[in-house]
C-alpha cells in the first residue's frame, strides 16, 4: 500500500488480526527523509480505530512536518 502525507510517499500495509476475541488493526507505514528512515506503526481494536484514526493521522503529519 502506498499514500502521501504532506508529500511523503509512504510505503507500508494494513495488517488485520483477532486478540481476546476482537478484530484488530495494525497500520504499518515507512519512508526515508532527508535524515533518517521512519517506521509509523498504529494498532487498535476495530471498534476504537474509528475513534482514533484521526489521532493517529495527525501524529503522523506532525512526525513528517
């Protein structure tokens, strides 16, 4: 899977998986900048990550600016 945020090609895949019975997702991102290499990983529960996706979002865009 590949997107852009803040026009950073992110590279990475959603990974979708059970825990105590709930259905979880994982949202592994990569990318090179100029000084480093990032790895952006979140996890929640399936019915918490519609909650929080935007959290999650945010803290990405902050970590690429």
């Amino acid at each position: 899977m590949e997107e852009t945020v803040a026009e950073v090609e992110l590279v990475g895949c959603d990974i979708n998986f059970y825990c105590l019975d709930l259905t979880n997702t994982a949202v592994v991102r990569s990318c090179r900048t100029a000084d480093s290499t990032l790895l952006i990983l979140w996890q929640a529960d399936d019915r918490e990550l519609k909650e929080v996706e935007a959290v999650f979002r945010a803290i990405t865009l902050s970590l690429l600016l």
